[in-house]
C-alpha cells in the first residue's frame, strides 16, 4: 500500500510523522523549523523521497465551530507549494490533536522542556494514525458488499456454466476413484467451498462424519479444481458454516 506522511503544520514548527507500509500504525518521525515555505516544501519534498511515502495527510486547523480560519487557509498555500512539487496531499480535521499529544506525553512521564520538542511530531502522529484509522473503517464497511457481490458472480457462473453435477468422481495421486454426491457450495469468508458426501457408503453418519469439504480454487486453466483442507482450524470452521446452512435449509 505505501507509507504515507503526516503533518501538523504550525508557524514556527512542522511535526511529521510517519506510517508503516501497510498504513496500519502511524509513528512520530521529526519536526522541522520553519524557517520559510520554500526551504520547508524542499525539506518535506526530501522526507518523501528518503522514506518512499506516498502520499501526505496534513491536519487542518478547523475553528471550533466548524469553520475554516486564516490558519487553515496558510496551511491550504503552504501546501500548495508541496503539491506542486508532485506530492499528492489530504486532509483531516486536527482539532484538539495538539491536546491528545500534550496528554499522552505527560501519561509517558516526559519532563516539560522536552515535551515542548516532540509535542509536533507526536501531533503529527495522532492526525495520521486519525487518518489511517478512518480509511479502514471505509474499508472494512465496503467489503461485505464487496464480498456479496463476489457470491452473486460465482453463484450466476454456476448456474450459467459451471454447474456442479449431482454425482461427482475424485482421483487421488494413486489412480483411486471415489464417487462423491454434490450437498451445497459454501462461501466463507470470501472464499468458497464445496460439501460433498461419500456416494458409495451403506451408511451416513447423523453428524455429517462422510462429508467431505474441500476449497474451490482455479487451475492454469481456470477451470475450478478440489483442494484438501490442511488447516484443521479452517476445515472445523467451514464445516461448521456448513451444517449451519443444513438447520436452516433443512438439507437431507
């Protein structure tokens, strides 16, 4: 994904801070005297470049009730110039960041005077770990749809043209065939799965001890093909997503 940078620009000082690469975790990186917005731009620009960042999120002084102010508006300029340079820029509201940074310096029993050196780039890292949090929310709420949209394509695609049929024969690495009957397809987690159960069996098992799950996953071909599940963890979860469907469905 690319780290990215933080910014809490200030009049006298810039703290900048840093994510990981998986824009999972934001970390206070360093604080830059201002000493004017050209040199200042130059020196971001130099911090982008040695860090392979990505892209800036910079907080914005929002007035208490909402509104943008003359502060808000020298930091839209200054960062205008950076933009130019060819970084891309956004934004998050930094309210009361500066706040959040001052207390969590003291809960960390840092003394006053050193305090007043890092407070900017531990702001910085609240703004960013802010933005960092809010895009994985976004995330996280698109992938159900995501997901269910997924589900719809593979189920149209089995009814099209990859209908699994009712009796299905396996091979194993030794030439065995075992003839298994179609039960359901399963999709867990995004992934999907087929039931199966043991054709040629006198007898079956009340709690499902002949049904076989295996992952559908595509060949060179891209033709669907059975894999063995070797995490039990994952078999036991999948198969429990599986009689679930059959209390609900009521399967035979």
């Amino acid at each position: 994904m690319g780290r990215v940078l933080g910014l809490d620009v200030g009049d006298k000082r810039i703290g900048v801070a840093l994510s990981d690469e998986t824009r999972l975790i934001a970390s206070p990186y360093c604080v830059i005297h201002s000493v004017g917005w050209g040199p200042d731009s130059r020196k971001i620009a130099d911090i982008m470049r040695e860090t392979g960042a990505e892209l800036i999120v910079s907080g914005l002084p929002y007035n208490m009730d909402g509104s943008l102010g003359f502060q808000a508006e020298k930091v839209r300029n200054f960062l205008r110039v950076v933009e130019d340079m060819g970084f891309p820029v956004e934004w998050i509201d930094e309210r009361l960041t500066t706040v959040s940074a001052q207390r969590a310096l003291i809960e960390g029993g840092m003394r006053r005077e050193d305090r007043r050196e890092n407070v900017d780039k531990v702001a910085a890292a609240v703004i960013l770990q802010a933005w960092l949090d809010l895009k994985r929310n976004e995330t996280e709420k698109e992938q159900p749809m995501a997901d269910e949209e997924k589900k719809m394509r593979m189920e149209d695609a089995g009814e099209n043209e990859n209908e699994v049929p009712e009796i299905i024969e396996l091979t194993d690495e030794d030439g065995n065939v075992t003839r298994f009957e179609y039960m359901t397809t399963i999709d867990y987690e995004g992934e999907l799965y087929v039931a199966l159960m043991l054709a040629d069996e006198d007898e079956e098992d009340e709690e499902g001890g002949n049904v076989v799950i295996l992952k559908i996953e595509q060949d060179e071909n891209g033709e669907d093909m059975y894999v063995s599940l070797e995490d039990d963890q994952l078999a036991d979860a999948v198969f429990e997503k599986f009689m679930e469907m059959v209390d609900e469905a009521d399967f035979e």
